[in-house]
C-alpha cells in the first residue's frame, strides 16, 4: 500500500479562475447484513434490489452485501471482516441495512423517498478510484484519490475503507430461498481498519495505491462455522465479476462523508508496454459545450478507439477511428448535453491505451 498527499486548489485557482466547490454530491453507501439461512433476508434482498435497479436510481449509490455467520449455521460466505462490521454497527439480527452509517433499520423499511433523501444530501469529500484485475495471479490493484473540499478534522478516527465484491454469486445458497445474491463482500484491502487519512487541509488530495492478492484455491466452506482463511483460499466464483466500492467514514460517529464504485482499468495503473500513443490532450478542461482532445500514435499502433465514461464507469460514448500513421489528429466531444462532473476519455490501439480526465461544468 501506499500514501500520497498533495496540495489541490492553489494552482487550479491561478490556471482557471474557478473557487474550489465547499461541497459536492454525496453518493449514499447502503451496506446490507443478510443471510442464506435468514428467511426474512430473501424478501429484504428482494425489496432493495427493486429500489437498486429502479432507473431513476441510476448511478445514484454504492452497495455491498455482509453475509452473516447466523441464524443456524450462517451462509457459508460468511468472513470474520464481515462479522467485525456487524460489530461495528452493534446490529443484533438480520436482515439489517445502514445508510451511510445511519438507517439502522430493516431494508424493507427503505422507500423512494428515503432514497431521495440519502442521495440530497452534501458532502466535503470527493473520490476517484480505479481498479483493474489479473485473473492469472489473482491479483486485484486499487487507485483511489480522496479529495477535501473542506477542511476536515483527524479527530474521531477519519479513514478510508476499500473492499472487493462478487457482483453476483450462486454457491452459497442455503435454505432461505435465495438462489443469487449481489454485490456479495469478499476481502477489505488493507484490511478491516481501512486506511487512517488523518486530518485533510481544504484543497488536500490524498492518493492511496493498494493491493490484495487472493491466496489459493476457491473453496466453498459448508458453513459459517468455518470461515474462509484468507491467507490459504478464497471464496471468489468468478473474477470477472469482481467489483470495488471505496468510502471515506469517521468511526467515532459512523458517519459516511462519501462512497463510489471503483472504475475498471482506466487510470494510470494501467500501463503501456509500448508507448503506442505518444500525445494525449483535452482543451479547454474544465469545459462547458464543447472540449477537443488533440492525439498522436506510433505508425503501428493500429485503430483507435475513443470512449469517454462517466465517473460511475458507464460508457457514454464510443468510436472507432482509422489510423493514419503518427499525423496529429484531433475529436470534438459535444459536452453541452452532459451533467456537470468528471469523465474519462479513453484512447485504445492494438498496442496500449492512455486515459484524460475531463470535467464538465456549465
């Protein structure tokens, strides 16, 4: 793991002429205990993944799944991470959701307008993280950025929290019914404490890099009463399918300051074993209508391909473009139809791929 700090506004300020933001949209993160063993779990499950996959939900939420070590024998994805969170939270039974630390209460109990509410509220954090995945050495690598709008305090315990999910499994189906199960948490990277962030100045970013190799062989333990041992095997169905969610919470309140789904493999952990696009630029950035992005390759590179994503991940737009050789080209992208926020230009050839942040901002 590592742990950078760096100073954000001073030099944006000078470059722009814009005043840093004192607060942005808050991502609410729904974190669920339930069981396969928990007849009442089925139906929670099955209420919050209407309210999830709701359209105008969209984009508006993390979630992560705690399987739990109860009633009976528990659900044989039960992890002793997940137990200490139930602990955490001092939660006495299942089914159980908190709302960015508060809530409190049974998922069924969660409507629209509760979601609303969640989703109006502000935060002084904002987040960027990437994530990409080798399926050979099991290894998942993690990019997070945390930056301040306001000043934040050290006291009470600020830290940031990373854990890797199945986004749907299938072997751990017991007795309640259940057949599938989302958003399933697998292993927090470092680990349960998550990273102490410490005080954060106005303006402050903090970089943070981690890492979690998943040892062994997939083992699917009988039950909750031998939990999976992270240092011997893993209880991951698929790697494709691993997701990541990342949140910034002071322990001492509990209180979750902001949430995001990590974006998959575009960031500068990704890298090039060719230099196969040797410029990569966007002007004006931030931008309101209109932005160009100015690029160049090597003669071989072949295609090129131009993506920009969403902060979530989503693919707004994609096209591919003929390569002509090492000429400098040029792409408009129409930005007056897009919402205020940070995106992602995506340049990939045969060879290698670079990304560009882009903010938008009418």
């Amino acid at each position: 793991m590592s742990f950078k700090k760096t100073l954000l506004f001073g030099a944006a300020i000078l470059a722009t002429g814009l005043v840093s933001a004192q607060t942005t949209t808050r991502t609410p993160f729904y974190e669920s205990f339930t069981s396969s063993t928990c007849p009442p779990c089925l139906g929670g499950n099955i209420h919050l993944e209407g309210l999830f996959t709701a359209p105008e939900n969209e984009g508006t939420f993390t979630s992560l799944k705690y399987q739990m070590s109860w009633p009976g024998t528990g659900d044989p994805y039960f992890t002793a991470e997940g137990g200490s969170r139930r602990s955490f939270y001092g939660i006495g039974g299942v089914p159980h959701l908190e709302i960015d630390g508060g809530f409190d209460s049974s998922p069924t109990s969660l409507d629209q307008d509760g979601m609303d509410a969640a989703a109006a509220v502000e935060s002084p954090v904002e987040l960027e993280a990437f994530f990409q995945v080798n399926e050979v050495t099991q290894t998942v690598t993690i990019q997070v950025d945390v930056t301040a709008l306001q000043e934040l305090e050290s006291s009470g315990g600020l830290f940031l929290h990373c854990a890797i999910f199945e986004k749907l499994t299938t072997e751990n189906v017991k007795t309640n019914g259940e057949t599938e199960f989302e958003h399933v948490m697998k292993k927090m990277v470092p680990g349960l404490g998550g990273t102490y962030l410490g005080g954060l100045d106005e303006g402050e970013i903090v970089t943070i890099d981690l890492e979690h190799v998943f040892a062994g062989d997939y083992v699917l333990p009988p039950d909750a009463t031998d939990p999976i041992d992270h240092d011997d095997d893993h209880s991951v169905e698929e790697f494709s399918d691993l997701g990541v969610v990342v949140w910034v919470q002071r322990s001492s309140t509990r209180e979750v300051y902001q949430s995001a789904y990590a974006t998959a493999g575009m960031s500068s952990i990704e890298t090039n074993t060719i230099e196969a696009i040797t410029q990569l630029s966007i002007y004006p950035n931030p931008t309101s209508d209109m932005a160009l992005v100015t690029y160049s390759t090597i003669a071989d590179a072949g295609n090129v391909t131009i993506a920009i994503y969403d902060n979530a991940g989503k693919l707004i737009k994609e096209e591919l473009i003929a390569n002509i050789g090492t000429e400098t080209m040029t792409y408009n992208i129409d930005t007056e139809n897009l919402d205020n926020g940070m995106y992602f230009v995506t340049l990939t050839t045969e060879q290698g791929k670079k990304t560009e942040k882009l903010s938008v901002m009418h």
